[in-house]
C-alpha cells in the first residue's frame, strides 16, 4: 500500500501493533482460559481484564475522534506542546508509576470471565475499523490536536497512535508478570 506522511506513519505503527499483539495472543494460547481470568488478589486485573482494557481503550479513543470530527469543530495545529504532552506519556509509560483507570476503562468496566479467541477476534475487527477510519481521514487533519488522551490532554491521530503504542507495551509487561 502506497501512502504519505502521517497516514504511512499511522499504517506503520499500526502494523507493528498488530504483530505485537498476535505475538502476545500466540503466547497466551499456550495458557488454559482458568489462568487467564484469574486475578492474583483483590483489586488485581486478571490477564483477560488487562487485555479488556487496552483494547476498551482504543474503542472509545477511536469513538472519541469520530464524535469530535463530526461537528467540524476548530483544531489547533499540533507543535511544541503536543510532542511535549507525548513525551510526558512516553515516561509515565515506562516507569513504575500507577494512575487510576479512567472513567469507563476501570474494574467496574472489565468483564469478570472472557475468552481469549473472542476477545483476538474482536480486537482484529476494532484493529481493521481503526486503520480503515484514520487512513480516510483528509491529511490536512493528521498535524491537528484531535484526540484528547485522558491525563496529558490534546494530541495528534499519529500521537494517538504512538500512545497506543505505548499503551500496549505497558501492560503487555504486566499481563507477563501475572502469568505463572
């Protein structure tokens, strides 16, 4: 697929997305559907509800820009502020440092019991809706503050998509400390 600028940065991380996440889904199939959705302690995500969470996430970041693109609202160009908001982000999401949750994304949102293929299939499906809506966007809007991340504020759809990045490998390294 031929493509410029932000939409081939956008369709690149995209891609690496989803090989980390197959990855991910290929080494938890290895892991009986009992070990998967148990939580540890109290409190605790199990494996299932981590998953359930990122991919929750991108679902309503993804629902958030539709909503905001489909007013025509005024957008900021994105500068000197947005790439600070991301490497805000980039040091949270390495560093031992816990946030609650956002409204929607938090325990009482997790599901108690799901199913590994169910979830993969679900999250494919998000995954090709996701790449579909942000490669038909008009490029003009790829360097505009659209997407507002719960805790930095507003942000670009490339930004976006390098939080989800980020997003992902941070509790990809905690779905790995709670298996056994």
């Amino acid at each position: 697929m031929y493509l410029e600028g932000g939409h081939q940065k956008i369709y690149e991380k995209i891609d690496e997305l989803d090989t980390s996440l197959k990855k991910l889904f290929n080494e938890l199939a290895k892991y009986d559907q009992s070990v998967l959705n148990h939580s540890k302690s109290p409190g605790v995500w199990s494996v299932m509800q981590v998953l359930s969470h990122v991919m929750l996430s991108e679902r309503l970041s993804l629902a958030y820009v539709k909503k905001k693109l489909s007013f025509n609202p005024p957008l900021r160009r994105a500068g000197f502020r947005s790439r600070l908001r991301l490497y805000l982000l980039q040091i949270y999401s390495n560093s031992s440092l816990k946030f609650k949750a956002p409204k929607g994304l938090g325990s009482q949102d997790m599901p108690v019991f799901s199913g590994l293929p169910e979830l993969r299939d679900s999250w494919n499906l998000e995954r090709k809706e996701l790449v579909q809506y942000l490669l038909s966007l008009d490029r003009d809007l790829l360097d505009r503050e659209i997407y507002k991340h719960p805790f930095v504020g507003r942000l670009t759809l490339v930004q976006m998509v390098l939080f989800f990045e980020l997003h992902f490998k941070r509790h990809e390294r905690q779905i790995y400390h709670r298996l056994p």
